[in-house]
C-alpha cells in the first residue's frame, strides 16, 4: 500500500528477517527502518544526499504534468464556449445576412433580446453582428453580384428583359423585379417601390436607372416580356421595346378563369366536400391504402356505395348525371360525360389492386 507522502514515490515498503518493517530505495535498492513515529525524514535525506538529480528531474516533471492538465482543461472548455476564429465569423455573419434577405426580415432582428439569446444558446462565445454590420454585408453581396451581371452583359448580344410588381407587406413596401434573358437568366435587381400606384412611368424610371447602374446598353434590349397589366405595356411603349406578354401567366389566368366556371366549380366543390370529410374522418384514415379497402372505407364514411353507383355510369349520359346529381350542362353535357368516364377508370383500377 503506498504512503501518503511523496517520499514513497521513490520506497517501497517490505518487511526484513526480523519482521521489521523496512523501506527499499527504489533507485539504490537500500534498506531503511521506518521509525515508529512513522516519520519519513530519514527517507527524505536519503534521497536529497544521493539521489538529488532524480529527485529535481521528478519535481520538475510533475510541473510539466499539472501545467498540461491545465492546457487540457482550457481546451475542453473553449470546445464548449468556441470562439470562433475572423473568416469563421465572417462566413456566419454572411449567411445570416442571406437568411435575413430571403426571407425579408427586418434587419433590427439581430438586435432583438430573443435573437442574442438564440446565439447565445448555440454559442456563448459568439457576439451576433450589429445592424450596421448586417447592412454592410447586405450591400457586399449587391455589388458582387452586380459585377458579375457587368461581365454578363458585357457581350453585345441582344437580351431580354421580364418585369413582375407586387406588394411584399413583410417588407413594407411595394417590388419591381427585372430579370434578364441570354442563354441564360440572371435577376438584375428587385427595386422598392414603396405602396404608391406602380405607374408606366415609375416602373420605367426604376428600369432604366437599374440598366445604367450594370452598364447595360438599352439598344441592346430585343424585348420586354411581362404580365398582361396595362401599366408594363406602356412602359414598353414608352420605353421603345417591343412588348411581348407572358405565356405562363396568359396560361395561368386560362387556366383559372376555366376552373370558375359554373360546372366546373360546382364539381370541384363535391370532391372538396368529400375530401374534407374523409380527411376529417378518424377511421378512414385507419383503412389501409389500396384496393378495394379504401373504396370500401370510403363508403362507409360517406354514407353511400360509391363503387356500385359509379359502375352505372357507364349506361348512359343520364345515369351518370342522376348518380352523381349533376345539374343540366349547357352547353356541352358530353363534359360531363368525360368526367364520370374518367371517374369509373380510376376507381376500377383502384378495385383490381384489391384482388
């Protein structure tokens, strides 16, 4: 068992032939008596006489020991609280700086208490950037950007432009975005334009500034492609473009005028009716997916033979319209027809999954 004191880092304890208890030098192998007292003096001398250079170069060793202990617990606690070195806390900053952008933050959100606790949560360590900070990084990025439009354009091929305005209540303000087409698209700009009325001649005023600030030639523009809204068709004119308007947008606005017609909404709104009864419906979202379960779960929950009334479709134009309680259809009744057709294809493969 060893001692308390540091002198039996260098004895060890034996017993001799006469059953006294002794002290073996480690280094020499010398016997030494333990006192009664139990004292260690002895010893010490001992080894301060003859083994004085062991003795320093041991001391000296558990000096380097408890500095290193320290250096190792530094080290663990700067794990825990990282600082962060000025590229690292550059790159974050430049990525808070985006997030705020994309998703139209206000930029007093760094300063906020609920944010700096936020930080503080992931990183004690991290101070979070300042507003002015924030705004510096914002107008980096802008002009970076804008540099990499000026080598874009530089070619003297002819480009497009695509304008879109609309109100971003996020923002507090009113948005021109101008995207240009080669080969390829880049965003020029998203201009604020505050709540007022979007006039032809605002629009072209925020236009034309946005084409001069990227030194963009304006005889290079080959058209001007927008939504259908009065207000972009005079800025063409007045600009001198040639206006070309949006076939995704005319598409959109055919394709939603379509969907409020008459007979087409009131069949929309019976598979709205019956979705958001089924959605709402505990036990039809126990029925297993597939086959004739979910037809049958279906049924059940609505109250009526859904696969048995549409199988009769297939009789006649008047069947299809008594089943499903259609309104006469003026002017064209064989839509109808077309729907339930399509209605009775899809619930019998859904049965044939079932068998």
């Amino acid at each position: 068992m060893r001692g308390s004191s540091v002198v039996w880092d260098f004895f060890s304890k034996d017993v001799d032939e006469n059953g006294l208890r002794v002290a073996q030098c480690k280094i020499c192998k010398r016997r030494m008596k333990i006192p009664l007292s139990k004292t260690t003096t002895n010893l010490l001398y001992h080894l301060e006489k003859e083994h004085r250079s062991v003795v320093q170069n041991a001391r000296n060793s558990e000096k380097d020991d408890a500095c290193e202990a320290t250096k190792v617990q530094t080290t663990l606690t700067r794990s825990f609280h990282r600082v962060m070195n000025s590229q690292s806390k550059r790159s974050v900053h430049r990525n808070l700086a985006v997030l705020i952008a994309d998703c139209s933050l206000p930029l007093r959100v760094v300063s906020t208490a609920s944010f700096k606790k936020f930080v503080t949560s992931l990183n004690p360590a991290h101070k979070p950037p300042t507003r002015r900070s924030i705004l510096s990084i914002l107008k980096s990025n802008v002009d970076d950007i804008d540099a990499a439009n000026r080598n874009l354009f530089a070619d003297p091929n002819f480009f497009a432009n695509t304008m879109d305005c609309w109100s971003s209540f996020s923002s507090g303000t009113g948005l021109l975005a101008i995207t240009s087409h080669t080969r390829t698209s880049a965003i020029l700009d998203c201009v604020p334009m505050g709540l007022s009325s979007h006039t032809a001649e605002l629009i072209k005023e925020k236009l034309l500034q946005c084409l001069r600030r990227l030194e963009v030639n304006e005889e290079s523009i080959s058209a001007m492609v927008a939504d259908g809204a009065s207000n972009m068709k005079k800025t063409a004119s007045d600009a001198g473009l040639e206006y070309l308007q949006c076939s995704a947008h005319v598409i959109n606005l055919a394709v939603v005028k379509a969907l409020k017609r008459e007979y087409v909404e009131s069949v929309l709104q019976k598979y709205s009716n019956v979705v958001s009864k089924m959605n709402k419906s505990t036990a039809v979202k126990r029925v297993s997916i597939g086959g004739n379960n979910t037809v049958y779960g279906m049924q059940n929950q609505m109250g009526f033979d859904i696969y048995n009334n549409l199988r009769h479709i297939d009789n006649d134009v008047h069947t299809a319209r008594s089943t499903l309680r259609l309104p006469r259809i003026r002017p064209r009744p064989d839509d109808w027809w077309k729907i339930a057709q399509k209605i009775v294809d899809r619930k019998r493969k859904l049965a044939s999954f079932g068998n």
